[in-house]
C-alpha cells in the first residue's frame, strides 16, 4: 500500500506529513478540515497507511443525500439475520466520513456517537430478542472531513456546531 500519497515538497506540505506520522500512531478519531479540492481524503488515506491497521480496509463514505443509515450501519431485523454497513466493513481498518458536515442533524448524531463512543445501534435493532445485545461496536478508526466554511454553515444552514470529544483537529487544508 502506498504510504505517502501526498504531492508537494514546500514547508506547509513538510508540516502536513509531520502531522500525519503523529495521528497516524494515535488510534484516535482524526478531523480533517479544509476546502475542497485541498486533499483531505489523501490525508486521511495516508493516515491509514501508516497506521496500525493498515493491514485493514480504509472504506472512505461521501455523506450527501443518496447515504441512508442502512448503509452506515446495517440492518438486525430478528437478532439473527445480520446485515453488516459500512462501519461494520471498517473494522480493524478505517472509516473516512467524506463532507460530515453536509448530513442531517439526525444523521450527525447517530454518527457522533459512533465517533466517541465506536458503539451504534443497527436499522431494526429493536426488533431482536431482549437476550440479544442490540449495541453493535466499531472496532474501526473512524476518521472525518468538513469544509473550511463550516462554522459560517453552522449559522446559516442549522449544521450542527459540535465536533467530538475526542476528535483531534490536526489540518487545516492549504493548496501547496
């Protein structure tokens, strides 16, 4: 697998690099900010890579409005019937939330708990049995992007305005 898929030899591009090597030996939720088209989700692939779950997927989910939570978390109609979502798919490697910051209020809360927590309820969860555990845990580093305009956003559009716990901000994306 690739390990450095970032392009660029300036001073801000060796400070991105440094950066990453940092987060990538923290098994930690990572926020990667910055406009589009600046390379988040080449951060976060080499991220991955250097990680210690680079042996594991790196799955990256544009969130816009063709994403619905069956995707995300799939589905557990009887306790027995399992249906596995992308975050299931990440486990042991990496989930890159594409754009976080375009998804629903709703849709953000789901997500937030995953992201501090790694635990999330399946579609239809409720229907299984009282003896079956209806919590299902990521075992997935969960990595996320937002543009660089979100606070404006948050004012304007209803976004919500709550990064988690413990997301660590480390880029603020720059065209180098």
């Amino acid at each position: 697998m690739l390990i450095d898929n970032l392009v660029g030899e300036s001073p801000e591009m060796a400070e991105v690099r440094r950066l990453v090597s940092i987060f990538a030996a923290a098994d930690t939720p990572v926020l990667i900010c910055g406009e589009s088209g600046v390379g988040k989700g080449s951060i976060a692939a080499s991220l991955h890579a250097q990680s210690t779950r680079a042996n594991g997927r790196f799955i990256t989910v544009d969130c816009d409005d063709s994403l619905n939570e069956s995707d995300l978390f799939g589905q557990d109609a009887n306790g027995k019937e399992r249906c596995e979502g992308l975050i299931a798919a990440a486990d042991g490697g990496t989930i890159f939330l594409n754009d976080i910051d375009k998804l629903s209020d709703a849709m953000q809360s789901k997500l937030l708990r995953v992201i501090e927590t790694g635990t999330y309820r399946p579609l239809m969860a409720w229907m299984a049995p009282a003896s079956v555990n209806s919590l299902w845990q990521s075992e997935g580093r969960r990595s996320a992007s937002q543009g660089e305009d979100h606070e404006q956003e948050t004012t304007s559009r209803g976004y919500r305005h709550r990064r988690p716990r413990h997301c660590q901000e480390c880029f603020s994306g720059a065209r180098h």
